[in-house]
C-alpha cells in the first residue's frame, strides 16, 4: 500500500502501489503543465461509507511513497483513461485497471473502484 502525503494535512492517502504508480504518471503530468485538478476515490471496506476528493495545485507539496522497492509495469491504457478523467470537469477518478484478457477482450466490463484509504 503506497501512500500520498499532500500539502499539511495529518492524514496521508493510502493507495494500492499499483494505482498510485499510475496515477503519479498523471498527476505529475498535469502539475507540470501547471494544471490544478481535484481527485476522487470511493472509500475502501472497514472505512465509512463515501468518497473522498482533494484539489491537487502544483504549489501544494506532494509526495509520493512505495511499498514495493520496484515499479511496477505500466499499463498505458489505464493512464490514458485517467488522464482522459483528469482532462474532465470532475477531475480524476480513480477506477480499477481493466485487464485484457488474452482471448476475450477486458475482463471487467465496468470500471470498478480501487482500494483507497485516507487514514
């Protein structure tokens, strides 16, 4: 479980090594370009009911921390569909990585929510 700590809030974001990976490739492309944009994820099981979201602004500090010594291998398709997210009104969500499967196509048929957890 990696972890993102934003600005001076006492309460860092746990994300799954996987998704933070990914999500790092887009959110470090969007603060570049000096672009502010908001973050949501849905509450993990054990945690209240809900969603959280944070405004993401390249003058707030953030830092991104791995569990795993090594990253993972990207899948280009699950970036692009949350840059294609972070370029909308409603900022990035953070939805599951859809597997392809090698004889049938995605093996999720919709996008579903990734372990997330504020605490």
């Amino acid at each position: 479980m990696g972890t993102i700590y934003y600005g001076g809030s006492a309460t860092p974001i746990h994300i799954d090594d996987r998704a933070l990976a990914h999500l790092k490739i887009v959110i470090a492309t969007k603060l570049r370009r000096s672009e502010s944009f908001t973050l949501t994820w849905v509450h993990p099981e054990g945690e209240p009911r809900g969603r959280s979201t944070v405004w993401l602004h390249p003058s707030i500090p953030l830092r991104f921390v791995f569990d795993e010594p090594e990253a993972p291998e990207l899948n280009h398709d699950w970036i692009r569909e949350l840059a294609n997210s972070a370029n909308s009104s409603g900022g990035i969500s953070l939805v599951a990585e859809h597997v392809l499967s090698t004889d049938s196509g995605p093996t999720d048929s919709a996008p579903q929510a990734v372990e997330v957890s504020d605490s």
